[in-house]
C-alpha cells in the first residue's frame, strides 16, 4: 500500500479551497428571520448600495420560497448568505 501525502496534493491542486456549506443549516438560519427582518434587509442593501440589483433580486426570491416553505437551491442560499454578512456592519443580525 502506497502512501499518500495529501499536504503534497493539496499544494499541487490547482482547486480552491472553499467552505462546505450545509444547506440545511444555511436554510434553517435564514428561516428563523422576521419579515420585519427580511424587509429591513432589503431596505438596507437599497439604500447603501451595498448590494447590487442581482443579490436583492435574490434575496427576494429566497424570502418568498422561505414564506411558502419552498425547496431553495444552495447557490442562491450561498448570495443570500453572502449578501447578509456585508450588511453586518450596520447592524443586522444574523
């Protein structure tokens, strides 16, 4: 049996390295905002321009999928995620 160095492959890997993501939790997180929440999420990423017209549309849509407990595919989980954790910095807790 040969051995392998996977500190060795891992150098030579053209790959990034990227977070795994658990959908599940991603959603479960997402779910547990109030609409008063999502709403001022929205507001926010407006009136800053922190968020572009495609991550608002995003998150829009994963807010209604959420209120009708409709299955959402983890790329738009990971946008929305992403879109959230700019927004930190003016206070939004998530």
């Amino acid at each position: 049996m040969k051995k392998i160095d996977f500190e060795k492959v891992i150098a030579l890997s053209k790959l990034n390295d990227k977070e795994i993501i658990d959908p599940v939790a991603l959603y479960n997180r997402l779910k547990r905002l109030s609409n008063d929440d999502w709403k001022r999420i929205i507001d926010l990423g407006e009136q800053t321009q922190t968020l572009g017209f495609n991550e608002l549309s995003v998150i829009k849509t994963v807010f209604q999928k959420i209120k009708r407990e409709e299955n959402i595919d983890l790329k738009r989980l990971e946008i929305v995620d992403i879109s959230i954790k700019k927004l930190k910095k003016f206070g939004v807790k998530y």
